[in-house]
C-alpha cells in the first residue's frame, strides 16, 4: 500500500508565502486590533468578535492563535513590554561612553517615547492590563522589577562596581514605580505634557537619587 501522507504538501504557498507565514501575519493583524480597540474603548469592553472585525479577519483564525480575549492581552502586554525593553536597553547601548547623567537621559528618553509615541501602547501597558488578572498582575510587576534591575545594573557599571547595594535596589523600585504613575498622570490628564518635558522630571528624580547614594 503506498503511503500518500509522505507525498502529501506540508501547506500550500499563497503569493509566495506559506501556512506559518499566513499564521504569523493573521496573529499580528489581530494584535494590531486588539491595541486599537483595547486603548480607544478599554479590555472590558472589547469582544472577540470586535477584534475580528477590526482585523478583517473571521473567530475561526482568531482561536487559531489565541486561546481567548485575555490570552491575546498577554500576549500583546508581553510583545509591547519586550519592545519597550529592546528600545530602552538600545538607548543604553549607544550612549556608553557618555556621561552618567547622558546614559540615564538616553534610556529615559528611549523608555518614554515608546510609550508617548503612540499613546495607545501606553494606556495598554499602563491601564488596561491592571487588574485583570493575577497572571497579568505577576507579569506587570515582573516587569517593573526588570527595570528596576536594568536601572541598578546601569548604576553598578557606571560606579564601577559589582553589583548595587540594598539601598540602590530600593531607590530603583522606586524611581521605576514613579515613572510608571507619571506617565498614568499623563494620560488621565490628557497628555498635556511634551515628552521632553516628562524626560526632564523623570532625568532630575533619577539623577537627584544616584547622586545621593553615591555621595
């Protein structure tokens, strides 16, 4: 008997791509929905069905990559954070072999304009995912501690030390929790702040701190 599954196509190609490609473009259209509707109408208020539509995309591709609503808010907390993260660590990065204060502006400003750049990212990443759920609570700590620790990391390498003393990480915890509710006071308040302006707060409170606990 032959066995037809060795001969049978793995998927076909259309214009040239093939089934994971579609999946991957169908889950970022259905990403890039979900941030429009989650920010301009809020997580609570946003069905399945409205993320289809806005997608032009029917449920059935919907469960094709999520298992539900709030698995797509994960996932796009998760993809928005990771590239909130990338832009920030970048920004560091390039500017070494400045100043003290030039790195930390550099990686505030980085911080900063990915969130006000477009507004939606940041009512998602500092709104709507709050409360959610446990999970996502857990996740967003998860990631204000990461910031907390890439802001030691960057005090330690610019000290020239091993590693930051307990007080640092508390004063870090802090700054980062700061920056976080100024930017909600942003956006409660309408935006009415330049980023340059929350630039300039957020570079005085962290380097007021850094000088004190280095002096």
């Amino acid at each position: 008997m032959t066995d037809r599954t060795a001969t049978r196509p793995q998927g076909r190609r259309y214009s040239g791509q093939d089934a994971a490609e579609r999946t991957r473009q169908r889950r970022a259209a259905l990403l890039a929905a979900a941030l429009e509707l989650f920010a301009h109408q809020g997580y609570p208020s946003t069905s399945v069905k409205q993320i289809c539509r806005q997608a032009g995309l029917t449920e059935r591709y919907f469960y094709e990559s999520f298992r539900d609503r709030h698995t797509c808010l994960v996932a796009l907390y998760t993809e928005l954070a990771e590239q909130m993260r990338a832009a920030t660590t970048a920004a560091i990065a390039d500017a070494e072999d400045r100043s003290a204060e030039e790195v930390v502006r550099s990686a505030l400003e980085a911080f900063v304009d990915y969130l006000t750049a477009d507004a939606r990212r940041a009512r998602v990443v500092l709104l709507e995912v709050v409360g959610a759920s446990a999970d996502l609570e857990q996740r967003r700590h998860a990631v204000l501690a990461d910031f907390a620790e890439l802001t030691t990391a960057v005090w330690s390498q610019l000290a020239e030390r091993d590693g930051p003393s307990d007080a640092q990480r508390l004063a870090a915890i802090g700054l980062v929790g700061a920056v976080n509710h100024l930017l909600v006071d942003w956006l409660h308040r309408g935006q009415r702040e330049t980023p340059a302006e929350l630039v300039d707060t957020c570079s005085t409170l962290f380097t007021a701190v850094r000088n004190h606990l280095e002096g």
